[in-house]
C-alpha cells in the first residue's frame, strides 16, 4: 500500500465537491483528485466517497496514495512503416502505423513513436515527463496517422498552448457502421473513465466536456465513411462518441462493433485514421499543414465496403 493522509475539513471547504476539496488540501490536481476518489482511495470520516460527495466542515478527510508506478523506458529502435513527414530545428511530424504507441507506459511493451524517433537519431524537447518528453498529443495504439513531436523547448511550449486553446486543426476519418442521422452534425457529450471496465472509456453525466464535430463522407451499404473535427481531444473520444450514437467505428469490438463484419473486411483494429494535421509553427508563426494517405488495410476495408 502507498502513503495515507488525514486531514480535517476546514469551515471555509463547507459543501465543496470531494475532488475540489482533495485539490484545495492536498495540492492534487482536480484530475488527479477525481481519479483517486474513483478509485475508492477517499474516505470522510471512514466512510469511503466519490468524487462528486460533498464535504462537511469539521469531518476528516482521509485518502491513501497508491504506490508510484515503476518508471517505463524509452527502447530506441527503428519502426518499419513510421514515416517522416516534416522535419526542422522545431518539430517532426509522423505517419504513425497501427501498434505503434505515442509513448512508454506502464503494462505496454510494444514499439512507440518516442522509441521510433530515438532509434532513428531524432533529438527531440526534454520537456515533458521522462517518457513522454516531446509528445504534445496522441494516437491510440489502434489508430494511425498523423503525429507531431516537438523538437525544441519553444516547440514543445507552443504547441502545449495550441492544443489546449484549441486552435489546432486535428482531422480524422472514421468509416462507422450503419448511416449518422443527421448525417453531419456535433456529438456533445462529457466523457471520463467507464464505470466497470477500467480499459474503456464512455459518455457520463460528470465526465470531461468532449466535442466531436462530423459529415459524412460518403454513405454505403452497412458503413458511412465520417470526416471529423476534434474540438477536445479525450482519450478514445471518436470511438466512445460514435459507440455512444450506436454507430462504433467499423471493427472496433473494444466498443462495440459488429465481429462478423470485421472479420468479413479481414480488419484487426478500428477504422480510424488521422489524415490532416494543422497548427502555427512554434518557428515561424506560419500556418502549416500535413496530409496521410489511408494505409493498405483501411483502404482495403474501404474498397470492399463500397463493393457491397
């Protein structure tokens, strides 16, 4: 077990949120906060509590910090089909294939883009955490395409301040079963941990605020192929948004696709693809834009699903 904590909840905390009094007493962020009352770590007056419970002044606090996890290395090694697409002094931009994670982690031992660039004798920003320096933004393991890794420290710091500003143009195709009704339109829906399955993530009442803008493609048969535009940038929004509108993305079982037709399109992971990437660059201050071609197995999905 890890460190535990105790402490009395003052008068001028009367009525605060659980998380928001973590933050206030212990320094946590509210993320952090939330996270441990999730996971059962908060107590008030022994009784344990959520995230969302209310404090009363007087009563005692107590949380129990989970033991550090181990530190993750970064293995530099060259990735087959991790393409450059920009290089200079400020950033690298990928083409990052499927199995391929932005970063180490714990419980993943497969290749990443971080690891991928190393082995390639990239340099990148040492801002950051140890095993993620450089990384501003993220594909899931799953999903390919466009990445930018800051270079330089003002790289890195731009970048930070466009990502969360939401200036960033961040576009994404997803080919989704059935047909979007409308068929463009905004899936605004806050999105946080799933309650039973730790690995998953979903649409509920008090979860982060996510934005999903999307238009369709193109409609076929058993698919709609999604143009998208992030206006957050959650962990696994598309996939828990499009699920959420019983619309998975085709092959994606995590959240609920259809396995028959998946394995019919022979595809062995979601069909999503981060195809535009633009942004001010850190350097110049000019508006840049990178583009990626689908890779072989998503066009080959694609291709059979417009067949049928």
């Amino acid at each position: 077990m890890g460190e535990s904590r105790r402490l009395e909840v003052p008068e001028g905390l009367e009525g605060e949120r659980v998380d928001a009094a973590l933050a206030r007493l212990f320094g946590f962020s509210r993320t952090k906060a939330a996270d441990l009352a999730t996971a059962g770590l908060v107590w008030i007056d022994g009784q344990p509590v959520g995230k969302s419970g209310r404090v009363t002044a007087g009563s005692w606090l107590e949380i129990e910090l989970p033991e550090p996890p181990p530190a993750v290395m970064i293995i530099p090694e060259l990735i087959a089909g991790m393409t450059i697409v920009h290089d200079d002094d400020d950033i690298v931009v990928v083409d990052k294939p499927v199995g391929v994670a932005a970063h180490p982690s714990p419980g993943w031992t497969g290749p990443t883009v971080v690891g991928g660039l190393a082995g390639a004798g990239y340099r990148v920003s040492t801002s950051g955490a140890a095993e993620r320096q450089g990384v501003v933004h993220r594909l899931d393991v799953g999903t390919t395409g466009l990445m930018a890794v800051a270079k330089s420290e003002r790289a890195y710091t731009s970048l930070k301040r466009q990502f969360k500003e939401r200036t960033v143009n961040k576009v994404y195709h997803a080919l989704v079963q059935g047909q979007m009704d409308p068929l463009r339109g905004t899936i605004d829906a806050p999105i946080d941990r799933h309650p039973q399955a730790e690995y998953r993530w979903a649409v509920v009442t008090d979860g982060k605020p996510s934005v999903t803008h999307y238009e369709t493609v193109e409609a076929f048969r058993h698919a709609s192929l999604l143009e998208i535009h992030l206006e957050t940038g959650r962990t696994h929004q598309i996939r828990v948004h499009t699920s959420a509108m019983r619309h998975p993305c085709v092959g994606d079982l995590t959240y609920g696709a259809d396995p028959v037709l998946a394995k019919r399109l022979n595809l062995l992971r979601q069909w999503l693809h981060a195809v535009q990437l633009g942004f001010e660059h850190p350097g110049s201050g000019q508006w840049v834009e990178f583009t990626s071609p689908y890779p072989a197995d998503l066009q080959h999905s694609l291709d059979e699903v417009s067949a049928t």
